[in-house]
C-alpha cells in the first residue's frame, strides 16, 4: 500500500476539523501551493451545511462515472510509453549552496497515474557542498514520470527561540522528469542534471526492462484471475474493473433480462467451469467465446468470480462497520456511515462495486451480500 502523507483542515463555520490524505509528498506540497494562492488572490470562503456536504458526496457515488469511463485505461499491453522495470539512479552531487545545510532528496514515480515515494538518500550534515555518491533502485510498474524532492533536515540542535520545531523538514525544491523509453532502453548509465528551484541534482541514470510476467514472477502473484486480489486484477487487465465483471455484466444485459431466475437458476456446472479456464487463461480470448454460452452460464461465471474472490468487495476489515452502519435506524445517520465507508475502499473495489449496484439497478434485481464468502446472490423485484 502507498504511504499516505496526512494534513489536518479546518472548517471555522461549522467549527468541524478534517484530515486530508495525499499519496505523495508532491502533491501534498502542490495542494499546499495552490491554497496559498487561493489565499493571495482574496477568495471569500463560503460555508456548507452537513447536509450539504452529505448531499455533494451522495451524488458522488451516484454519479460515479465507472460505467462511463473506457473499457481499457490509456495504457495498453503492449505501449511503449510506459516503463516496466528498475530503473537505477547513482546520486552524485547537488549544487546551488552558499552556506552548509543538512541536505536529501526524496524519488517518487507514477503507476498508472497514481504516485509513490520510492526511496530516499541519507541526510548529509552540515556540507555546502553535498555529495552523497550512492545508488537506489526505482521499480517502475507502469510509470511515466519521475519526481524528486530536494528537502533540509530541520535541524532540532537549534534552541526554539531560534527557530519553531514545529516547522520540520523544509522543502527546498523540486522537479518532475517525463520517463521516455526511447533513451532509457539500452541498458547504459546516462548522466542527468535536474534543477530543483536553482539548485542541481548531478546524477547518471540507468534502465532494465522487464515485462508484466516478470514483474508477476518477482511480486509473487499468483496467475489467473480467479482467487486473484482484485487490484491485481485490474492491474494486469489495464481496466478500472475486472474485464470478467464488466463484460458479463453486459451480457447479462443484453440477453438475459428478460430470462427467468438469472442469478437464480444455475447453469450447467461443467459449462462455468470450462468458461472459468478460458478466463483464467486468456480473458481477451474468453469475452469472445461468452456469446457462445448460455446465458445461465455466464451469470453463473460471474458468480463464481465474486465467490472464489480472496477478499469481499467491502474488505474483511471493513465489512464489521458496514453491518453497523446497516444497522442505524437514524436513515440520514446511516447513509453518511455508508457513504465514509465507501470512500475507505480500495478503488478497484469500490470501481467494483458502484458498476455491480448499477449493473442489478438496471437488471431491476435486488442484492444480498454474503460478507464472510465475497460473494453475493440477487433475485428479481
């Protein structure tokens, strides 16, 4: 899971406090930037009541653009834009000091669009002119960019008359590089210069590629789709959902509403199993053969899917809460518990679930969860 770098906001009208979270130090001081412009530029702030906030939210979810997104996300298998691999940094020098500082830099790299910090340089004390001379691995699953952040350690040897201790690490500068394949493929060490806000990181960079199986083989993951973690999934499809879920679903609707029992009515057990294979094998190749089958068939596919996942939708650790916040009387109550809920999901998960609510709304089907299984069973209203 990425690091989540936190900031406390606070609401001075409805006297309420608030913890925003940010996947990487970047963007957490890009969001800090953009409000001390917002500041400068005299915005009047504007109040929202709980209710409306609760009703910006709710609409939220309802509106969730899942089902109207592309089936595939822009990255495709075999693109050559993005980066799959290690990519090797030896950090040499930063100039652009007049006085000694206690100096490192931070790497964070995209994968699929989302950032992460990756690693980080030791602290070099009291030099003017740091050097570190040391090399860090960057593995990149998807990536098109590098970030590096250039911070000052703050120094807790000065008293606080001096300086507030609560002011911490200071960012110094930072700069984010395009990752372009065509100079990275040869495996060969290539000097780079980046400039940080006027000071340069003197570094060489070097490039191993390494393909989706490989990277598979490395992490551990298991093959297939059934029994997968969901993200894994969603990973390996390049889709914000399972390619399973969303192209059943649609069969399910253009076949089989008008059928008795679906979702009810099993279909023929050798039939799943040996769709179950053709997924589990090639799901490209699979969707192709999902005409071919009874409709029973493919409903019962999906099914099994959700069941043999190794986690629920809602998550073990969050599926407690969920039966709580079912449980409130209080209807308002309920939904906001709901709705904070849903946003504590992973996004596969909830990408998963908003589709799968829209996809039985349309069906006219009701849904049952089964927590302890992952799985769900649904009946016609």
């Amino acid at each position: 899971m990425p690091r989540a770098f936190l900031t406390p906001v606070s609401s001075m009208s409805l006297s309420q406090s608030y913890l925003l979270f940010f996947s990487s130090e970047y963007e957490l001081h890009e969001w800090r930037e953009n409000i001390e412009r917002l500041k400068n530029n005299s915005l009047q702030p504007f109040p929202l009541s709980p209710d409306e906030t609760h009703s910006i939210i709710n609409s939220y979810i309802l509106q969730h653009p899942t089902t109207n997104l592309p089936l595939y996300s822009p990255m495709e298998e075999g693109e050559e834009a993005a980066l799959r691999g290690i990519l090797s940094l030896s950090i040499n020098s930063v100039s652009g000091f007049t006085k000694p500082h206690h100096i490192y830099c931070c790497f964070e790299v995209d994968c699929h669009g989302y950032f992460e910090k990756k690693a980080q340089t030791t602290v070099l004390h009291e030099d003017r002119f740091p050097t570190w001379e040391e090399e860090i691995d960057l593995q990149l699953d998807g990536a098109h960019w590098l970030r590096v952040l250039l911070w000052e350690q703050h120094d807790y040897r000065i008293t606080s008359e001096q300086q507030d201790r609560s002011e911490g690490d200071r960012l110094l500068g930072t700069s984010q590089i395009p990752l372009d394949p065509k100079n990275l493929l040869p495996k060969e060490w290539k000097a780079l210069t980046i400039d940080l806000n006027g000071h340069q990181l003197s570094c060489t960079v070097s490039y191993l590629q390494q393909n989706l199986s490989q990277l598979d083989e490395l992490s551990g993951a298991p093959r297939g789709i059934f029994g997968v973690p969901i993200s894994i999934v969603t990973y390996r499809d390049h889709s914000r959902i399972p390619l399973l879920v969303r192209h059943c679903a649609e069969d399910v609707e253009r076949r089989g509403l008008k059928e008795v029992g679906i979702y009810r009515v099993s279909g023929i057990a050798t039939d799943v199993q040996v769709l179950k294979a053709a997924f589990d094998s090639n799901v490209k190749e699979a969707v192709t053969k999902l005409k071919d089958n009874d409709i029973h068939v493919v409903a019962g596919t999906l099914k099994l899917y959700l069941r043999e996942l190794p986690e629920p939708l809602l998550t073990h650790e969050l599926i407690p809460s969920f039966v709580s916040a079912a449980a409130q009387e209080d209807p308002a109550e309920k939904d906001n518990q709901m709705v904070s809920l849903l946003h504590q999901l992973p996004e596969a998960n909830l990408n998963t679930f908003i589709y799968m609510m829209k996809h039985l709304k349309t069906s006219r089907l009701s849904i049952t969860f089964c927590p302890g299984r992952g799985s769900l069973s649904s009946s016609g209203s």
